[in-house]
C-alpha cells in the first residue's frame, strides 16, 4: 500500500513539474525569460525545464496541448458550474462578468502564445453542457460555437458594449 501512495504522490509530482514548466515557456507563469509560442515548445524543452524525462513526459501526456488541456479544463469548468446552478439571470451575468474578469488576460495570453484553440475547445465543450438536453447535435453545435465567438469578440473589443446586450445576442443564436 505504501508503494502505490508513493508512486501516486511521485506522479503528481512529475505532472506538476510538467505543468508548471510548461507554463513557464508559455509566459503563464512568470519567468525572467521571454514567453514562447506553444509552436516553439518541443517536449524536450518541457522536460528539460521541468527536470524529468521524455518518459516521464509521456507516462502523463500524450503531448503539450494536453497538458494546457488539463491546466485550464477544471478552472474554466468550475466557473461554468457556478453559471450552471445560478437560478437568476442577474446572479448569472454577475458570475459571468466576474469570470470573464478573472480570464481575459489568460484568453489575451492564449491568443498571442498560439493556445486559443485550446481554450476554444473548453469554452465550447462546457457550452455544449447547457444545452445538452436538447439532443440535438447539430444546434448544440451551432449555439455552443457562436457563443464562444461572440464572448470572444467581446472580450478582445474591450468590453465595448454591456454585456447584457451582448446576452440578448447569445439570445438570438439560441432561438433562431
């Protein structure tokens, strides 16, 4: 039993370790070396920050973008659960603004470091989590896309309008 806890607690580990020196390149985490574009990271430089070995590296990931996956899955998740169980449309444009708040800069960052697909692909996968019920892939689809690119818009234009308009758009998408 103590080998299994050990080997555990050696795996978290080495997938902080991956974690945190990838987003070290990345400019996420703060260095004093200039920030690359996930384009430019090579397993090997991973590695080579974090101090483990390419086997280490795919033990825990199949490749850079994963690891991005999984940094920002449970963040950008967990805003959209808190969203999810607020009953008032207020209580909900609130925690949107807050999340979007707490986000911009990492959608900025993950713009100029090559990684908004990534994001891209959170956003849409919990977006497709409201409307789930419906069954039917095709609008969920559409909608889940559309709002990602219209909160996109919004954010990367500064804000510029309330976001209750912009709400009254995301309307629009959903009852065409």
């Amino acid at each position: 039993m103590a080998a299994t806890n050990y080997s555990q607690i050696a795996k978290n580990d080495t997938k902080n370790f991956i974690t945190t020196a990838t987003l070290q390149l990345l400019g996420i985490r703060k260095t004093t070396e200039k920030p690359k574009r996930v384009d430019q990271l090579t397993i090997s430089s991973v590695c080579k920050r974090a101090g483990v070995s390419r086997m280490a590296f795919y033990r825990n990931y199949d490749s850079i973008d994963e690891v991005i996956y999984q940094y920002y899955q449970p963040k950008i998740a967990k805003s959209f659960e808190i969203i999810r169980k607020d009953v008032s449309a207020k209580s909900k444009i609130e925690n949107q603004l807050k999340f979007f708040e707490e986000f911009k800069t990492d959608l900025f960052l993950s713009e100029g470091q090559g990684y908004e697909p990534i994001i891209r692909q959170i956003y849409i996968e919990e977006i497709e989590n409201f409307y789930k019920d419906t069954n039917d892939e095709y609008f969920i689809t559409f909608v889940a896309t559309g709002v990602y690119a219209v909160w996109r818009r919004w954010l990367m234009n500064g804000q510029d309008k309330p976001i209750e308009e912009i709400h009254e758009h995301i309307r629009k998408i959903v009852t065409i």
